[in-house]
C-alpha cells in the first residue's frame, strides 16, 4: 500500500533502482590488465608474487592500494529519483 502521492510498489522500484544504480557503479570499476610490476609504482617495495599471480596487472602493493582505497570519495547519499526537491525543478 502506497501513501501520499506515490503509486503501489514505488517504494520497491526506487530500492530496485537503488541497488541496480550501485551495482553498475561497482562493475565499472576496471580492473588491472597486462603486465604485472615485480615492485610498487609508489613506494617501491616488492610486490608478493601471489599478489602479482591472483590480479594481473597489478601496479601497487598492498599498503600502498589500502591506502588508495581508503581514501575518502564524496558521492550523493541519496536517490535522486525519488527525491522530493528534484522533482520541484
């Protein structure tokens, strides 16, 4: 059951497009091709060679991509789509 102005089961389509927005959004995401480095391209340290084996083309160690990871990405943390103040523009 629907309230307000939304239809039956908008709820559902917008979780549905929530979750298939950020599953695209995460199978974008390239992975590393080619050639392996034998050492990091930051810090220069060696790269384990089970590293190298399980992604190929591997570029960074694994501090040096934990690091990188963790750094802070800013992105909208809600659906536009069912925002009620991007329907009013």
């Amino acid at each position: 059951m629907a309230g307000g102005w939304a239809r039956d089961g908008a709820v559902s389509e917008q979780i549905e497009a929530s979750i298939s927005d950020e599953l695209a959004r995460m199978q974008s995401k390239k992975r590393p091709m080619g050639e392996s480095l034998t050492h990091c391209a930051e810090c220069e340290e060696p790269i384990p060679e089970k590293r190298r084996m399980a992604l190929p083309g591997v570029k960074l160690c694994l501090e040096c991509q934990q690091e990188r990871d963790g750094a802070f990405k800013s992105r909208a943390g809600f659906n536009r789509r069912g925002s009620k103040d991007s329907q009013l523009k």
